[in-house]
C-alpha cells in the first residue's frame, strides 16, 4: 500500500450529489488523516461543497466531468459515454494508477459495467463477484455473489471462495475465515453438481480458510460461518429477504408499542437494548459492496446513503487497499491452482453414501 492512498470519488452519483459526497469525505478524512481524494464531478458544485470541508479542502484534488451517468441509464449506454462522466472517469483513474480505488453511489449496473470492462478481471478469476457485509447475531458475516452473476459453475463458486476469505482476512480480521456454500441442505448430498463439485474442491483445498460445508439460507443469520458463498441470483433474493425481513420486525415491533399504554411504558423501558438492536441492524454501517476480482479496488454505495453511510463505504475501500486486497487474493489462488486436489465429479455423493 502507497503511504498516502488516493481515493476517486463519484460526487454526482447517488441521490445526494456532491453535498454528500463531499461531506462523506470529510469525515473520512478525520478517520484516515493520510488519505487523499480526487472528487469528480461538477467543479462549480463540488467547489462550493468544499467551502464547508475545511478538512478535506487543502487535501482534495477536484476533476471536472461534464456528464453524468443516471440512474435509468442502461449500462451500454454508459458504456458509450462513460470517458465523459465522474463515474467512467473515477474508474478510468484507477485503471491509470492515479488512485487505489473508486466509490460510487450510482447506478450500480452501469458501474459494474464500467469497472469490468475498464479493470479487467484478475489473473485467474472468470468473473467478479459482488460481495458485502451481512448483520448476524454474532459478527457480520461476509456474503458473496450478490447479483453481478445470475449463473454459476463450480469454477466460479470455487473463486468466490478464496475471494470472500481473503475480504474477511482483511475487513474482519479473521486469519482463517470459516466458508460455507449456501444451499438447500446442510447434506453433502443436496444441491445442484456444481455446487457439490465446489464442495468438494474446497474440502481438500489447503487455503487459509476453514471450509465448513452447506448452509442453509434460516442460519445465515446464525453468524456460524464468516464467509457465505453463492451465486449472483441466490444471494440478490438472499440479501433482499434479509433487508425486508429486518424491516418487518422493526415496523412489527413499532406497531406493538403503539399499540397501549402498556406497551408504550414497556418500550421505555427497553429504549437502550432496542437502540442497541437498531445499531446493529443500521444499514449505514454496512454500507459499501465491492466488486471483488477485478484488477483494482471498486466499492458501490447505496444510492440513497448519508453521509455516515457513504463515509463507511470510503473506509470499506480504505481498508481494502489498506490490506492489500488484490494480493492476498492472487497469492491464494495461485496456491489453489499449484496444489489443486484432484477430485472426481462423484466425489461429493460417494463421500455422503
């Protein structure tokens, strides 16, 4: 990692524009005094952002883009135009060199678009996978694909693996993440043969992971395994019941206290562990998914995050360069690919019989 990271910042994605853009990296910049920042975007509306930023002003290099990708654009769209726009030419900077990493609160299909065709996929990855941090009862727990690939075959899952380990060695600090496949069962037997085949793989792999087997989608929850593994189509509806389901029982909780004088005096009574519960569940402070795989550091903001919410996206990729993500992600794989097991297509049903 370069002694004073570079961060390009996409101010005119997401719905708050360069007032929270500018005034995320602000904060970042009180949390990581050393990193530097190129906004682009409007110059004009950035610059009069930064008059509020004193932090950040004398640090921050502002590059001026006259075109915005928006929200309804398709990605070949911004394809097209994306050398003229602050989200193609935040990626372009760090396909350049002139940043460790870019992040952007806006149109997710357009940026995963931009960044794959600009980054390229490393060195022995197929394809990138999204992956971000999930709340569980314990710790978060890492969750990966979750919507850049709709299909996947045993090589795939297989990288997914060794990708999302090598995340949680750098954003959890755990030195031997436990890695799960999600499936119907916990049975060795279940699931599709690809996802048997990638078990079985993984199981006689010698990586810095502890692969535990299956999981299934009622113990995502649970915080047993560090690291869940699926494809793009699984893991989308996986995260999105997650979400929703969050939000069912804090709108069922608020509900109940409304409900009697009872139930109002019961909730007063239990501010402090309901404020805990909403703290732990707060989207903001998981916000931030990385497309892992592709030769640079790219992290997606929720379109409608604050500024602590896309402040805790700029310290996802801070952390990440920090680690040295792309490293440790090529050194493992290249460890798997010299001591790959040699595994039958039978091998997970014949060890379950």
């Amino acid at each position: 990692m370069t002694d004073r990271p570079v961060l390009a910042l996409d101010c005119m994605g997401g719905d708050g524009g360069p007032a929270v853009a500018v005034a995320a990296a602000e904060v970042a910049q009180e949390r990581y005094p050393r990193l530097q920042f190129r906004l682009y975007g409007d110059e004009a509306a950035i610059r009069a952002q930064l008059g509020k930023a004193p932090r950040l002003a004398g640090g921050a290099t502002i590059v001026h883009s006259a075109d915005v990708i928006l929200g309804t654009d398709k990605p070949s769209a911004a394809i097209r135009r994306a050398r003229t726009t602050s989200m193609g030419m935040g990626v372009a900077a760090v396909q350049a060199g002139e940043a460790q990493a870019m992040v952007s609160a806006g149109n997710t299909g357009a940026l995963m678009a931009i960044a794959k065709l600009t980054l390229r996929t490393m060195p022995g990855i197929d394809r990138p996978a999204l992956v971000a941090l999930m709340p569980t009862l314990k710790n978060d727990s890492v969750v990966l694909d979750l919507g850049a690939n709709v299909e996947c075959d045993t090589e795939n899952l297989v990288q997914f693996a060794v990708m999302g380990a090598a995340f949680a060695r750098t954003v959890l600090g755990v030195a031997r993440p436990r890695v799960a496949l999600l499936n119907i069962g916990e049975e060795e037997l279940k699931g599709t043969e690809e996802l048997k085949m990638a078990a079985a793989l993984l199981r006689e792999a010698d990586l810095p992971m502890v692969f535990t087997g299956f999981v299934e989608g009622d113990k995502i929850g649970q915080g047993d395994v560090d690291v869940i593994v699926t494809d793009g189509f699984t893991g989308n509806v996986a995260l999105k019941t997650a979400e929703g389901t969050g939000r069912l029982v804090t709108g069922l909780l608020a509900q109940s206290f409304r409900s009697s004088w009872l139930s109002s005096l019961g909730y007063l009574l239990s501010r402090g562990a309901l404020r805990a519960l909403a703290r732990h569940l707060d989207p903001e402070a998981h916000n931030g998914a990385v497309f892992l795989g592709l030769n640079g550091v790219v992290v997606k903001s929720h379109g409608g995050a604050t500024v602590r919410g896309l402040a805790h996206a700029i310290g996802v990729a801070h952390d990440l360069v920090a680690g040295d993500i792309a490293r440790r992600i090529g050194a493992d794989l290249d460890n798997f690919r010299e001591h790959r097991p040699v595994v039958a297509a039978n091998d997970g049903a014949a060890s379950a019989a």
